[in-house]
C-alpha cells in the first residue's frame, strides 16, 4: 500500500503577510515603452500622452522612474480607459532617433502629446507625485468655458486674447474641431463657447469663432474658413493667440531661452504701453522675415532690474532695446532710433554677422569710421548674457550640449 501524500499548507501566518503585502502594493502600472514601430499608433491614439525622454545612466532619470509610474498608477485609477491617457517612455540611448525627432537636449524631459500632437510646453513643474497627477487633471479638465449669457462676453478680462465659438449645437463636428483646437492653445488664450438660442444672435450666417484681442477698443477679428478643417482653423488661432513679441517672465523663461534663439527684448514699464506698442510695430515692420532667427520680446523693467544691471541700465532708462545672445548682451543705441526704417533690423543683422560682437571688442569696423580718422583697436568686453541664467538647471537635468551661440 502506498503512503498517502498530503499537500504541504503555508503557514497561516505567512497567508496574512502576503494578503496584507498584495493590499498596500497592488500590482504597478506599466509603462508603455516607445519605439519606432509603435510610437505613432499609441501617441495618435490617446487623448493625451506624458512621455518620459530618458537615459538609464542619467541619475535625475534614474530618480524620476518610480515617481513617474506611481503617478500612473494614480491617474490610471482616475482615467482607466486606456486612450485617455497614457504614460509613455523613450530610452534615448536605444531610439536616438525618436530623440532627435523631438528634439531633445536634456534628460529627463517630460512632454505632452495631445491626440498625436506635440504639445510646444513641456512638463517643468516639481518631479512629485502629486504635482505630475494634478499636471494631467488639469490637462484632462475642459478647456473651453461655457458661456450662458451673451453678457458675459462684454464683461471679459480685454488683458488677454479671447477666441469665442458661437454653435447651434454642441454635439457637431464644428465644436469638436474648436474643442481641440482649444485643448492645444488653451495656455495662450481663452477659449469660450455658446449654444442655441444663446448663440442665435451671434450666428446670423451659420457657426462662427471671434477673436478678441487685447485692449478694451481692438475691433473683432472673424474666422472665414472652414470650422471642420482643423488645419485652417489651428493656424488661425495660433496666429492670435501666439504673439509675435512675447512677454518673458520668470515663469516662462527656461521654455523660451531652451528654444535657442537669441532675444531681442524690450524692457519698459509695465504701464508703458505706448512704449510696447511702438516696439511691436517695428518689429512687424522690419524684422517679420526674422522671426525663427531670434525671439522678440517684452520684459517688466521692475522684474527684471538685475538683467538691466548687467548692460548699466536702470527702470529710470526705459524704455531700453537690448539683444542677449546668451553669450552677450547688447543695447540698442537709443530708443528714439526705433522708427528709422532699418534701424532695428540692422541692429539683428549686425548681430547675424557677428559685427555686434566683433565692434565691441576691437571698436567700429574700418568701414565705420569717418576719413582720415584713425583707427583704434579698443580692448572691451560686452556685458556677460544674463537671460542664460534662466535656461535648464544643471542641478535638474543631465544637459546633452552646450548651443554655439553669438
């Protein structure tokens, strides 16, 4: 008779540990790796994607991993459908070309696609749970605000760049294209909508988008195109809601210096408008075929008195021209030569040509000087750019290369 073999039971005890251990760690969340084969299909498919850039010997990505799954974790809970969003990972090392599609020159870099769609901000926010799950609430939260009297148009802030939808319905293809318009631009504009017999007076040929811009006197703009064709409609309000001179501020001061293009900034008072305005027009004036060779921007001369320091300038001068190159920086001669024709624009040539730097260490070029002057090698030096100071922190990322700049 053969003996009886009874399974051996796990101690009771050690049931409970692994009850207790499989409650408080649930299973992780993971993340969907990307690679040339499938970076398309699962990006154009999800409302909206955060993918992590990294390298696996760059110890701040080495940091960010559990963090940056645990915050999946979280939202995945909150959003479970699959294509609502997705928590995505590029090892930059393996899939070097992937990197340099996007554009990547530190690691890690956090960015937000919205159906596809490269979002331009970046994640810059605090590497926590908390604050990566909050980023995604809010990109998840609607960006268009329903309007429910046409009175609440006339009482809105004219300080920012308002796009308004007026829609017989909200279930329609028009809305659904302005909806995702608004969900890409909604960080540089505000977008509002109305429906039926609201939106009637508004819609006397059909649905129509406004734009109104700054100021309480600026006349409406109307949208001619067609409101399904998203291209149309995207570059339309991207051309209003982007400006070309940009305010800089320190919030927004390492997206725009990682751009790498130098600046050409106006410091002026904050209630200088007329200052700015002036700026604004020459720019458009002179230097439109410029823009993607230099930022064009504005600055508070009270936030930004270190940076007027650094050219011996003080909020007195403004309003005051300056160029930084984030290697220099350089003053435009005088404020009241803005409305020379060609004044500022060769201003930006002579920093193309590297004339800028070139007369400031040697003095004016021999073509310069007048007959019979002499010509004098002057030894100086161009102030040291402090815009620079604002780029991507050593003390956060792992920076691939440093930009050759003027």
């Amino acid at each position: 008779m053969r003996p009886a073999i009874f399974p051996l039971l796990p101690d009771p005890g050690c049931l409970l540990l692994l009850l207790v251990s499989w409650l408080f760690n649930p299973a992780r969340s993971e993340i969907t790796s990307l690679d040339s084969g499938n970076i398309d299909d699962i990006l154009n498919n999800a409302d909206v994607a955060l993918v992590n850039f990294y390298a696996d010997w760059c110890r701040f990505s080495q940091m960010l991993h559990p963090i940056f799954e645990e915050a999946s974790n979280v939202i995945k809970e909150e959003y479970p459908d699959k294509n609502q969003v997705v928590f995505a990972r590029v090892d930059c090392d393996q899939h070097s070309d992937i990197a340099q599609r996007y554009r990547i020159s530190k690691y890690p870099t956090l960015k937000l696609f919205r159906n596809g769609m490269m979002m331009k901000r970046e994640y810059r926010g605090q590497r926590s749970v908390t604050a990566i799950a909050d980023y995604i609430r809010q990109q998840k939260s609607n960006p268009v605000r329903e309007v429910q009297d046409l009175e609440e148009i006339s009482s809105l802030d004219r300080s920012r760049r308002n796009i308004i939808g007026y829609f017989e319905q909200k279930d329609s293809d028009n809305y659904r294209t302005f909806e995702r318009v608004a969900n890409i631009l909604h960080d540089d504009c505000v977008f509002l909508s109305a429906f039926g017999a609201i939106s009637k007076a508004e819609r006397f040929s059909g649905d129509n988008v406004i734009y109104k811009p700054p100021g309480e006197n600026a006349p409406d703009m109307v949208y001619l195109g067609s409101l399904t064709n998203f291209d149309l409609i995207y570059a339309w309000t991207q051309d209003k809601c982007v400006p070309l001179v940009r305010e800089i501020t320190f919030e927004n001061g390492e997206e725009l210096t990682e751009e790498g293009l130098p600046f050409l900034i106006l410091f002026h008072m904050k209630d200088d408008l007329e200052s700015l305005e002036k700026f604004q027009q020459e720019v458009a004036r002179q230097l439109i075929g410029e823009k993607g060779t230099i930022n064009f921007l504005h600055a508070d001369c009270d936030k930004f008195r270190h940076p007027l320091l650094h050219i011996q300038k003080t909020p007195a001068d403004c309003p005051v021209i300056a160029i930084d190159s984030f290697r220099h920086m350089y003053v435009f001669p005088d404020f009241s030569d803005l409305s020379v024709p060609g004044k500022l624009k060769q201003f930006v040539l002579d920093l193309h040509s590297g004339k800028l730097h070139r007369e400031f260490h040697h003095g004016p070029d021999p073509t310069d000087v007048a007959p019979g002057q002499p010509i004098q090698d002057l030894a100086s030096s161009p102030p040291e750019s402090s815009f620079q100071k604002l780029a991507p922190s050593e003390h956060r990322y792992t920076l691939l290369r440093e930009k050759d700049e003027l």
